[in-house]
C-alpha cells in the first residue's frame, strides 16, 4: 500500500488527553485497518485482539483469576464481513416487523454499530463477562451487571482494577451521554484505541458510508451522518480520547 494512504499517528501528542502514561510507540493505520477491511495480526484464543491488547488482556485475567473471576471474551475483533451480517440481520428483521427504514436504523443504532465504524474493527476492544457466574441466556443485558446479578462482582473488581491495564468502558452510564446506550461490558484498550479513533476521524466516514451500498444506506443523509459521527462514534468515556 502507498505510504500516502496511511495515516500515523504518534501517542505521545496523545498521551496529555489520557489519564494514564502509555510509552510513545508511533503507529500506522490503513483505511481499511480503520474500517474493519483488512487482514491484521491478531491474538487469542477463542477471541482475537491486537498483539498489544492481547498482552494487557492477558495480564488483567491472571489478575481477575487470583479475585476469582473468570474473563470470558463474548466478543472481540469483528471484521467488516461481520458487522454487515448483524446490521443487515437487524435491519430486515425491523423491516419485516413493519418500522420504516429510518426508525429501524434508529433502533439498529442504539447498541449496534454500521458497518465500517464500529469499535470492534480494530482489534482492541472487547465485551466480557464472568465465566465463573451463572449465565443468563442473555448474557450482555444491563440488569447482569447491576444490584444482584450474575456479573455485578465481576463489574465491581473491573471498575476498580480495569483502568490499570489499559482498558476503559466505551459507552458509559453518564447521565448526558448521547449516541450508543450504556454497555456496562464493553472495554477498549486505550493505548491502541486512542491513536486509532484520532486516524479514523480524518477519514471521510460521509462518503465511505454513502457509498458502501448497505441495507437503508440510501437514509444515510449528511444531517444523519453528522449527528451518528458526533453522538455514537464520539460521545465516549472521555478517558478513551
């Protein structure tokens, strides 16, 4: 691939936006690492994530185990491939039930991603839960998480500990929050991410999603773009910046 065609991206301009000092490696990242369109090295055994994620995940299970927790991966990098079936899964099955497109994409949007801009696509975020609690047949529901549920402990110890190797809840429970609803189980390894977020917002999202010819892409307006690029892409935990 051309040189031009990458964008890089130095943490350590970054490192002032984060509250904690990650070490100033320089990385480079494709449009199609970015939007979930490319082949990248990925580790892990029944999940995949970068191979500085992996490592950081690694260290954060040994030290839930010794807590007793079990980290259990409910899902990790997903590819364009992937995030198309679910949206196009959705999207007919809202359809099919008789909302109109727009108000089913509105539906679509409140904890699933369009395809080429999820957070999933790179290879450093994760949705777990404890694999040693009882598992619900809906395993990632807010009410897992909270009062008496099977993951409120495991919620507990990743609220205090979490932060300290390296990842951060992406969608939090902030009153003001906008965008994507509160996923008291999705992590991103900030080190990873932060760079990555900052290159994937100087792509031109608008035209790649106006062009990418998906179920209902033809209600994809510039008003809708605008507000799904600032409120689910950006209105993140602030420590993910």
């Amino acid at each position: 691939m051309l040189r031009k065609d990458f964008i890089k991206i130095n943490l350590l301009g970054l490192i002032g936006l984060s509250v904690q000092s990650f070490s100033p490696f320089q990385f480079e990242f494709s449009k199609d690492d970015l939007m979930g369109k490319s082949n990248p090295s990925l580790f892990g055994e029944g999940y995949k994530l970068r191979k500085e994620a992996h490592e950081a995940f690694l260290k954060m299970k040994t030290e839930a185990a010794k807590s007793g927790f079990e980290i259990k991966v409910v899902s990790s990098y997903r590819n364009y491939a992937h995030q198309n079936r679910i949206w196009e899964r959705k999207y007919r099955k809202f359809t099919q039930e008789g909302l109109p497109p727009t108000e089913a994409i509105k539906k679509i949007i409140e904890y699933s991603t369009i395809p080429g801009t999820s957070r999933h696509h790179w290879g450093t975020d994760i949705d777990i839960v404890d694999g040693n609690a009882p598992q619900p047949k809906g395993l990632l529901l807010e009410e897992n998480f909270e009062g008496d549920g099977p993951f409120c402990k495991f919620k507990e110890w990743m609220d205090k500990y979490a932060n300290s190797f390296g990842f951060h809840l992406v969608y939090t429970d902030k009153k003001d929050r906008k965008g994507f609803k509160y996923e008291p189980w999705h992590y991103s390894y900030a080190p990873l991410s932060i760079p990555m977020l900052h290159a994937y917002m100087k792509l031109d999202i608008k035209t790649a999603l106006q062009n990418a010819r998906l179920l209902g892409s033809e209600f994809f307006s510039e008003k809708f773009i605008k507000k799904y690029l600032s409120q689910n892409i950006l209105d993140i935990n602030r420590y993910l910046f």
